[in-house]
C-alpha cells in the first residue's frame, strides 16, 4: 500500500492527525510508518470508536451463529433480546 492510499484509509492514522492538528498526508502518512513524526509521537493515544452493528435486523439464527463464531455461550432458549445483549458484552 502506498502512503497515499494509507493516509486516507487509516482510520487510527487519520484520528490520531486529527487529535493533533495536522492534515493526513502522505508525507505524514510517511513518517508514521517509519514511527516518525508529530503524529506517530502525540497522537497514537487517541482511540477510534468503532461503530457499533444494527444486531436487531438479524435473526435469531444468525445471531446464534454469531455468538458460536465469537464463542460466547448462551441458553438454548435466549430469546433475540438476550442474544444482542450477550454480544453487546463480549
């Protein structure tokens, strides 16, 4: 991946440019990736929230699959509210 294309799909790179006043460039995007800069040095303890998914559009058979893929044990009869909240937690 080119720097360029770094700079605008990084999401902790762009956070952490924000947070510290500086344009995303690649020139930036540079000096991240060599664990350089102002950005790589003050900015690398921002957090980026992740945006959370619309659980309640899913079914309770997808939700149970989804729970079986991350490991997260629920009763047999969980109703669909339980299944998002297990989720929600794990």
């Amino acid at each position: 991946m080119f720097n360029f294309d770094f700079a605008q799909k990084d999401v902790h790179f762009r956070a952490a440019c924000d947070a510290v006043g500086i344009e995303a460039s690649r020139r930036q995007a540079g000096k991240w990736r060599r664990q350089t800069g102002i950005a790589y040095l003050r900015g690398r303890a921002v957090t980026v929230k992740q945006p959370q998914e619309d659980l309640s559009s899913f079914t309770c058979k997808a939700l149970r699959q989804r729970c079986a893929d991350r490991g997260v044990q629920v009763a047999s009869k969980a109703r669909k509210a339980d299944l998002i909240a297990a989720l929600r937690v794990a």
